[in-house]
C-alpha cells in the first residue's frame, strides 16, 4: 500500500509480515492526515485476510521506520489497536523513533520502546 505524504516527495508505504502467530506491520515515511488512511486500510485487510489463513494471536505495529508522525498519526496507531482487539487480537508498537516517542509521553500513551 502507498500513499503520498503531505510534504513533498516524502512517500509512504507499509509493509506486513506474518512472524509465527504475528502479524509484523511496518510502516515507512511520514505518518500524518495523508497518510493515515493508508495504514489503518492495511491493517484491517491483513487482519482480516488473515482470519481464514491460521489464526494469529497479535498485531506488531513496528515504528521505526516513521521519520515523523503528527497527531493524526497518533490517532491512526489507536485506531490501529482498536482493530486488532475487534478481532480479539493483542496490539503492541514497538520501537518508535524519538519523535514519536516523545509525541507519545505528551499524548500519555502507553507504547513499548523494545
């Protein structure tokens, strides 16, 4: 899946793996109100594709590779999780830049830094 950001010529795409009873989503640019339909599209059909290929256990958002992310963005990982538990499914993301770290402490979110 790609989508264009709002700043130019930065692209954004998302990657997703199975890993054992995971689902590893990866997303890659910037994370902002263009972009974020994009992701949370992608998570709902490789969730939902995934509902009839062995059942997975957990959904691994991996933020790594986000150079930035607003508060849209933010919005989009929740509604990520919402997601994954509508499919009885654990949600954990994991390994976020510092930007987005730090817009997750003001946000007082909860979010693993592994």
């Amino acid at each position: 899946m790609r989508s264009d950001s709002l700043r130019e010529g930065l692209p954004f795409s998302v990657s997703i793996a199975r890993s054992g009873r995971s689902l590893v989503i990866c997303p890659q640019g910037e994370l902002d109100l263009a972009t974020s339909p994009a992701m949370e599209q992608a998570v709902m059909q490789a969730v939902a594709r995934s509902d009839g290929a062995g059942r997975i256990e957990a959904v691994v958002l991996d933020l790594e590779g986000l150079e930035f992310i607003d508060l849209v963005g933010a919005r989009s990982i929740y509604r990520c999780e919402q997601i994954a538990r509508a499919h009885d499914l654990r949600f954990s993301a994991v390994r976020p830049r510092e930007q987005a770290r730090r817009l997750f402490e003001l946000c007082g979110s909860l979010i693993s830094s592994r």
